[in-house]
C-alpha cells in the first residue's frame, strides 16, 4: 500500500554561498585540467566529495602539501592559516583561494586585534577547518573554547576581545559574552557569524514546525548541520538526521503524512532531491 507522503523541501536549505562559490571554483578547473588537488574537505559532505573525487579532485592534507611542488590546490571556504600561504610559496603552488569572504573578514579582524596586543578568546569548535585558520591569526595564541566550562580551568586575562566561529548561534555567543562579563572580565565582542546561517536558524524552526515529520539531511561532520538539527529536534520532535537515502526508515512514516526536507550549509540540492524522490516511493 503507497503511502502517498507529501514532501517538501526547504527552499532556503542547501549550501551557502560561500561553499556554492568554492565548488563552481573547483568544477571550472576540473573542466579544464582534469583534476583539481584541494586542502581537506572541499564541504563536510561525504556524497558530495565523492560525486567532486570521481570528477578528478584529490583531496590531500597539510603533510601532503609540503610534499607538493608546481600544482594547483583549492583552498575551500573555511581559510587557512598564514602557514599555509608560506608553504604554497616556497614550493611553487598556485593557490585557487575559495575562502569564503565572510571568514577571510574574520580572520583580518582577528588578524588586527592580535597585532595591536589585545588578547583573544574565540567560541568555536576544537580542530575545526575554520577555527585552525583563525587561530593561525595569532600566532596559535588565541583560547579556543566551545563552551563556558572549558574556561572553568583557565585563568584568563582580565580583558580580551571576544569572536566567534562563522557558523556558530548568535543567542549563544551573546549569551556567553554577558556571562562572561558578569564575571568581572572586560570583554569586547566582535559578532561575525554569518547572516545567511544565523537566518537559517531563525526560519529553520518555522519551517519545521509546518510537517507531521522532518528528515535533515547532513554529512555527519558537519559542524552546522548538528546545530540546525537541534533546532528543528526543538520545534518538531518528530525530526530525523541521515546522511543518505538508504538512512530512511519506512516504518517511521504514516500514510499521507507531511514529510519537510531540510540540511545543512553543506548539504548538497541533489542529495535532498533524492531523499524526496525515495519517500515518495514508501
């Protein structure tokens, strides 16, 4: 018996532009050289890495780089720290240089602050892409923290400038800065967390709230997509994370039920479509 689901995927779901900008980048030069080296992950998605790999893009990391003389490698839109630039120099490598603007912002900021002594906290994630290339601003001497407990054990200088990863909660940041000031520091808070994330976090639970169910779809290290899952977990209880469509349990879903689809910044248009297309099959 069909179960004749109605599905529907969120329009403001998808990558943002910063990754949309990164893998026109890399899918114009694999057109033309056939194959693309790039530093990391091109997005935290695994399905979309392959469907790039089987086109020619070769995935390396910094050792890999030292190693590499005379080619081209992309750098993706989470930036990269200055010793990366360094080492492209000394062995001739072209850098095709996706950051995306709204990180390279953050990093000049960063940059600035450190130069002119100030010292820096930054809210993000612990070995993230992003968070490695700003802490390269300072020299790797910034405090990186992903929450307020971790600063429980650190004695941290009586004023600082506070940042924040691109992707992070705008309530979270602002939440920790008043905290932090309630402590007795002095801090000065930079807010550069994306717009077109922090948007997507506001609207993300409205959207969720309109479907009997929700599946979200997202790379599983995808630091974003475990945030915005959270957020549509909260508005509809009934909300479900895969990776893939072969994720999808049949058994969860009533007939002509409501189904929304949604993702991360680094879900992929194709790979929602076919989520929708294997529920409408139930």
């Amino acid at each position: 018996m069909a179960k004749d689901l109605q599905v529907t995927i969120d329009k403001d779901s998808g990558f943002c532009f910063g990754v949309v900008y990164a893998i026109d980048m890399a899918e114009e030069i694999l057109e033309e050289d056939g194959y693309l080296y790039c530093l990391g992950d091109i997005v935290h998605n695994d399905e979309e890495v392959a469907r790039l790999k089987a086109k020619g893009l070769r995935i390396i990391g910094h050792a890999d780089l030292a190693g590499l003389k005379n080619e081209k490698v992309l750098i993706r839109a989470h930036g990269e720290a200055p010793e990366t630039y360094r080492t492209a120099l000394e062995n001739n490598i072209t850098l095709i240089d996706a950051s995306c603007p709204v990180v390279l912002k953050l990093q000049n900021r960063i940059k600035t602050s450190y130069d002119g002594q100030e010292k820096i906290l930054i809210f993000g994630k612990h070995g993230h892409a992003e968070v490695i290339g700003l802490q390269g601003q300072t020299n790797n001497e910034a405090i990186v923290f992903q929450d307020l407990e971790e600063l429980d054990h650190i004695e941290l200088p009586p004023s600082f400038t506070l940042y924040s990863q691109t992707t992070k909660s705008v309530d979270k940041f602002y939440a920790i800065k008043e905290e932090l000031q309630n402590r007795g520091y002095e801090v000065k808070a930079n807010d550069t967390i994306c717009r077109q994330v922090s948007n997507r976090y506001e609207d993300l639970g409205d959207f969720a709230r309109q479907y009997d169910k929700i599946v979200f779809v997202s790379g599983k290290k995808s630091s974003n997509g475990k945030v915005l899952y959270d957020v549509c977990k909260q508005a509809n209880p009934q909300s479900y994370f895969i990776s893939d469509p072969a994720e999808l349990d049949e058994t969860l879903f009533e007939a002509n039920e409501t189904v929304g689809i949604c993702g991360a910044t680094s879900t992929p248009m194709w790979l929602m479509k076919d989520v929708k297309q294997a529920l409408e099959l139930f």
